[in-house]
C-alpha cells in the first residue's frame, strides 16, 4: 500500500544535527514489534519542507519507509539511506532514559543513536543542505526504511521489489566511526532439527542422543569452514556461531531430539548460497556416521549476502576527494555487521556504507553517538554528494 506524504505539518526540526539526532530517538520504533510510524513521520516533517517530494512505501500498515526525491537537471542518482527501526531497549543496565538523547561530555545518548538514528540525522541534515544549493545537478534520493533490524523484507528488501534501490550510487548508514566502508560481512542463516531416538539414560544404547549428533554435526561444519581461505580484513572469518540450542527433556532421558539456530558470516566474494550449502554437506557427513535425521531449513530467509565496492568506482572516489580536501588519509575499513547495502548490490547499485558511532556501542545499554562524528557526518555526506553528483556552476 502506498500512499503520499501530509506536507501541512511544519518541519520538526531544523539544521542542528544534534536536535535531529535527538527528535529521531524520542520517536520509539523497537523491533520487534515493529513500528516506525513516529520516525517516518518526523523523516517526512523535514524533507517535505525542503521541495523534496514523498512517497511512503508501506507494505505494512505499522511500518512505513520513507523515500524522498529531490532532482536537479540530468546528472546521476545518489541515494542517502539509513534504517529507522531499533533493537529493543535492553531490559537492564541503562542509567540514562532511552528515549532521552541526553548529551553528555561530547555524546549523546539514546536507543538507536549509532545504530542509525544518529546516521539518520546526519543524512537529513545533510539533505537538506543540499536542497538549499544550486551548484549540483542530477538526482538526490533519501530513504529512511523500516525493518532492518529483523531482515529488512518489510524496508531494503520491499524498496528492491518495487525498483526503488536502482541508482549511481548509494550511501548507507551505519556506524563505521565516519569512515567509508566498501566491504561488508553477509551471513548464512540455518536453523537444523536432529533427530534421534530417545531412551532411559541408564541404558543409553538403546537409543541415539541427538545433543551428541548436534556435537558431531557442529564438528563437521567447523572442518568444511577450516578449508575457506580466510580474509585478513574479518579476523576470526569464516566461523559457525550457534545462536541458539535447544534440548527439550529430563536429564534421566537420553534426548530424542535437538535443535540449532545457526549463522556463518559469509566473506566479501563468496557467495551466499554456497555457504548455505555447507550446512547440507555437514548434514550428509553426519548421516553416514550415525543414525540420525538431521532436518535443515532457512532461518529468516537465510540471511543476506556479502558485499564489496571496487575502490576505483565513482562514489568511492567522491569519498577520498572529501578526505584528501579534509587533510584526513582516503582510508577504507572492514564492516562487521550485516547492512542493507546488499540490498543495493542485488539492484546493481554499488554502496558505500558510512556514518558515525561505534558498533561495539550498537544493541548495548547506554548507546551513544559522539557529537563530533555527528558533525563531522553531515560534513563528509554534503561534500561527497556534491562531488558525485555533476557540478554545473562553480561555487
């Protein structure tokens, strides 16, 4: 369902990243359950002002992605994205409120405020700048999506199905302490169910302990991954993480059944479905040794794929312009977390994914955002978009 944006209501926020930063946190969009009515609303209140003109794209009634135009003349399409939704607030250790955007010694807190509501506000800010000159032609599109945090098949994933992701370049928010990142980790989500045969633990021969099959099975997984030449950019890549282990039953009972829930972040240049493949291969190996019925099926469509950008492409040469200009090194780095760029690399859209705070501050009580990369963000967005997009008159 789509609908257009209520461009009566005045804007909510001004040029003060800060505020932006702040307004985007109080606005509550945990997921799960899933709601980002409240950002997109603010998201619309900004851009809408600007002449940027809005569409929301809701394939959900709850959880609505902003996506705003903003064309110039011919020239190419660059788009800013960042995802409004949030991991819910942990239920201890938080001393400040989490919905407070408190600013404190040069930082500011709140849920979501590097994991990316402090993206967000940088790419908003930035946006708007943007749409007060004159000196850049081509098209400027911001997209603030829904769902990332739970796979993104109602945000990045539906934007894809409608066409929306297909540009010259794209800018994804994520926390990489403001410095571009070009290659990203995907993961390989498997849930597996072993099954064996239950029987009294004094007399465990008349039966098949299926946590001892779930061993054996993580054992074969683990020496398929030791034969992937591993990347020195992801340390400690490619490894199996059992996220979750399950074994119903009385300790007096050899148990009949387990089950897993696993991830293999999958390595820039490999691809996902092999990775994938893996996890049947382990399958097969433990079958011939036991018996044992071991059960694979997708875990939340299986994951996202890895994502890399040539180093030469256009938008990563308008990103070390800004660096060099800046008197800062045209330096790159690693992403350990799973983005929505590879959404833009199944468009055929390359993406640089960029924006301020820490992912070790991600998902955590306490979350922050220095206000400095805050600043420094927009900065970096404004001067990179406007070396990509095509300058037609000298500033």
């Amino acid at each position: 369902m789509r609908g257009t944006a209520d461009r009566s209501r005045p804007p909510a926020v001004e040029h003060d990243v800060v505020r932006v930063c702040q307004a985007l946190i109080a606005a509550p969009s945990e997921n799960p359950p899933g709601d980002e009515r409240a950002v997109a609303t603010l998201v619309a209140d900004l851009l809408s002002p600007a002449g940027f003109s809005l569409t929301w794209e809701r394939p959900h009634p709850r959880r609505p992605s902003i996506v705003a135009h903003l064309r110039r003349g011919p020239g190419p399409r660059l788009v800013f994205q960042a995802h409004s939704d949030t991991k819910p607030a942990a239920a201890a250790g938080w001393t400040v409120d989490p919905l407070g955007g408190e600013v404190r010694d040069g930082r500011l807190y709140g849920l979501g405020a590097c994991d990316t509501k402090g993206g967000l506000a940088a790419q908003l800010v930035a946006a708007r700048l943007l749409a007060e000159r004159d000196n850049w032609s081509g098209e400027l599109v911001l997209q603030a999506v829904a769902d990332e945090e739970d796979g993104s098949q109602l945000g990045a994933g539906h934007l894809l199905e409608q066409g929306l992701l297909a540009a010259d370049g794209a800018i994804v928010a994520e926390p990489t302490g403001c410095v571009p990142s070009l290659a990203q980790l995907g993961n390989a989500w498997a849930e597996i169910t072993i099954t064996g045969q239950a029987a009294h633990a004094g007399t465990p021969e008349r039966g098949t302990d299926a946590f001892q099959a779930a061993l054996l099975y993580i054992a074969e997984i683990e020496a398929l991954l030791a034969t992937i030449e591993p990347d020195p950019a992801f340390p400690g890549h490619p490894r199996l993480n059992v996220g979750h282990l399950s074994v119903p039953g009385h300790p007096g009972t050899v148990p009949g059944q387990c089950s897993l829930r696993c991830d293999i972040r999958v390595l820039p240049g490999h691809d996902r479905d092999d990775v994938l493949a893996l996890y049947g291969r382990a399958a097969e190996r433990v079958r011939e040794r036991i018996t044992a019925q071991v059960a694979l099926t997708p875990y939340q469509g299986g994951g996202g794929r890895s994502h890399r950008v040539d180093a030469g492409s256009p938008l990563a040469a308008a990103f070390r312009t800004t660096r060099e200009q800046s008197g800062r090194a045209p330096s790159w780095q690693p992403f350990a977390g799973g983005t929505d760029a590879r959404y833009f690399a199944a468009a055929g859209t390359a993406a640089v994914v960029y924006g301020p705070g820490d992912l070790a501050q991600a998902h955590a009580p306490d979350e922050f955002v220095p206000v400095d990369e805050l600043e420094l963000a927009v900065e970096d967005l404004c001067n990179t978009a406007h070396h990509f997009l095509e300058a037609t008159i000298t500033p």
